[in-house]
C-alpha cells in the first residue's frame, strides 16, 4: 500500500480513537507507532526501531529517548512523543536537544501523534536546530507533505538526500511565511521597499500612507490575476498542444493598447508540481547518473526532463497543466503515455525512466523533446 493510502487510513483510525487516548503511552501506541510502521520500519524490530533508547549525556547516565530509528546499528533517527493535544513549543524539545548532541543521528522529530516536527542541524554542526525544518499534520495533509514525510522511510532514507531537502523546505517554509504576512498585512518594510522600485521622489508620510494602501490592494490583485490565469490555462487541452494565444487574454491597459499590433504570448511558468516531479525524476535516477546530468527545460505544453541538457536525450515529460495529468516515458521511440493522479506516481514508473536513461547511454536518442 502507498504511503499516502496507509497515512489516510491511519488518519481516519485516529480521527475515531483520540477522544479516548489519555495517556503518553497510549498516544505511542495508538499513532506514533503506527506511523513509524508506515515509514517501513518494524517498530518489533529492536535492529530497526528501539524503545526508550538510552543515551547518556555527561554526567547523567541513562537518559532515555522514547524511539531511535536504527541502522547498522546506529540511530538515524530520533522521536520524542508528546501526549496527543500536547503543545510541541522549543521547551518540551529539551530533551531532544540533549540527545541530538550525543548520537550520531542528524533528524529528530517531536510529535504528539497528530503534529509532526522535524528537526536536524543545518544552522550549526552538530546542534538541533531550533526552529524545524518540516511540520507534517495527520489530519490535514497534501501530497507534497507525503512525498518529503517519504524521504524518511526505510525504502528511501538517504541522508544527504534528506539534508538538502532539509536545506530547501527550512528556507521555503520560511519565505511563505513571509508572503503571507505581507499578503495579510504589508509591512512598512515592505511598503518602503516596493514603493522605492517604482517612486524616485521623497516617501513623504502622506504618500507612505496612500501607497500602503495601493501595495496591498496590488498584492492581492496580482494573486487573483495569477490565479485566472492558471484557470484558463487548466482549460487548455494541452495533449493537443493548444498554444496560449489561441485562448482570449485578459483585458489589460497595455493589451487594449497593443493588441491590435502584436499577439500576446504566454509567459512560461515553471509549477511547483512541475519542479516537484523533476526531483522526483532526479532522485530516481540519482544513483544511476550525476544529477547535474538530468536537467529540466519547460515549454509552453508540457516540461521536458532531459538527459545532459539535450534534446535528443529526452527521458520524460510531464503534462501537468492539463485537467488530467499524465507523463510521456522515452524508455521507447516515440515515447508512451502514462496517465497518473499524483506525484507519488512517478514512483511507480521509476523503471522505466531508469529504462530510458539506459537506452540514451547505448545509443544516440533519435527522439526530440
């Protein structure tokens, strides 16, 4: 089963049970072990998962953690649980702290069994990080969550992998943060900021105020064009390659003005679905080719992943703007298409994208991308 399906299944279980979870123990019984199963790991398994792991830290002589993920006989990672409802704040991660520095593991998780924290040392070697780099929510969960709560599973854990994932969702997490202050409320930062871009003249408190004002209502207007746009574009039947100047532009000053002289083109826009699926297709093929060899190029109908920058090297293309999303695979001439529902499914056709690196690596590839 995949791991969404067994999170979905383990959500709808907890959904019923919590009312009558009371205790710590119970909120490990109930949910955290559970989901470590999910991962792949045998929480039966003391060669895989260990209860109450001891570790000392100086002085103190057998401080236990409540679950250290084991491999080759050495943590990988650390889980400190909480009693469900129970606040995940930086003071009940103390222990963790303590523990983090004295194993070898680098990703420490706090968790009630509901809510998800993860933790490594991006900041400082050595020294868990004070702020997470992920939070996971059982009960209110996408697919993208599932695909970097994936990374820690059995199946797929690689620490280096999960290190830059780490590196990028921190800062990620971070920057959206940011905009959705901005977008709620724009700081006077923020305003001083925007409006030196576009006023060379002296910000006076009046015009401050007004331009205040204006930069808020621009923020959400450009959201909401933003938004149309990718509208209209789901409308496109992009399996027939339907170009973006055969669909009615909206209206604008500069388009009334213009229009007329020159058609209006789309700008290309890169997804995050689109560059979601590229790592997916990176991390697959990782252990096959240099992953700078495997390179993205997007275009209007489709995204193109290619082997080595080149267009003769086509490995996949994902149609992902389309109502229905599906993938080309050029592990043949021509290339087939597979019709998926989720990112997860490129898991799915991992052979064959290794197949179609394979295939460029015997021959010159004949088909363009």
């Amino acid at each position: 089963m995949e791991l969404i399906d067994q999170l979905t299944n383990l959500a709808s279980r907890a959904q019923k049970q919590i009312t009558h979870i009371q205790t710590e123990e119970a909120t490990k019984n109930a949910l955290v072990m559970p989901f470590i199963n999910a991962l792949g790991y045998n929480v039966f398994d003391p060669t895989e998962v260990v209860p109450e792991f001891i570790c000392d830290i100086g002085t103190k002589k057998g401080e236990k953690i409540d679950y250290a993920i084991m491999r080759d006989g050495k943590p990988i990672i650390l889980i400190e649980c909480k009693h469900v409802g129970g606040d995940l704040t930086i003071n009940n991660a103390s222990q963790l702290f303590r523990y983090f520095h004295v194993t070898e593991a680098r990703i420490a998780v706090l968790t009630n069994g509901v809510h998800y924290r993860l933790f490594t040392d991006l900041e400082q070697p050595n020294k868990m990080d004070e702020r997470p780099f992920m939070e996971f929510d059982l009960f209110n969960f996408q697919e993208t969550d599932v695909a970097e709560i994936k990374k820690l599973s059995k199946a797929a854990f690689n620490i280096e992998d999960l290190l830059f994932a780490a590196y990028n969702l921190k800062y990620m997490r971070a920057f959206k943060k940011y905009f959705d202050e901005q977008f709620t409320q724009p700081s006077p930062d923020f305003i001083n900021f925007v409006s030196k871009q576009i006023y060379d003249g002296v910000l006076t408190p009046k015009l401050k105020e007004q331009f205040s004002v204006l930069v808020h209502r621009s923020f959400h207007q450009f959201l909401n064009d933003k938004i149309t746009m990718r509208l209209r574009s789901a409308m496109l039947d992009t399996s027939n390659g339907l170009l973006a100047t055969e669909v009615p532009a909206l209206p604008t000053l500069e388009s009334a003005a213009t229009s007329a002289a020159e058609p209006v083109e789309k700008e290309i826009e890169t997804t995050v679905e689109e560059t979601e699926g590229f790592m997916i297709v990176r991390a697959i093929l990782r252990k096959m080719v240099a992953v700078n060899r495997v390179v993205m190029r997007d275009v209007q109908s489709y995204c193109g992943i290619l082997l080595d920058d080149n267009n003769r090297k086509p490995i996949c293309r994902l149609h992902f703007n389309g109502s229905k999303k599906y993938v080309t695979v050029f592990d043949q001439e021509g290339g087939e298409r597979v019709d998926i529902t989720s990112l997860d499914d490129l898991y799915g056709l991992a052979s064959r994208i290794r197949a179609a690196v394979q295939r460029h690596e015997k021959k010159p590839a004949e088909a363009g991308v």
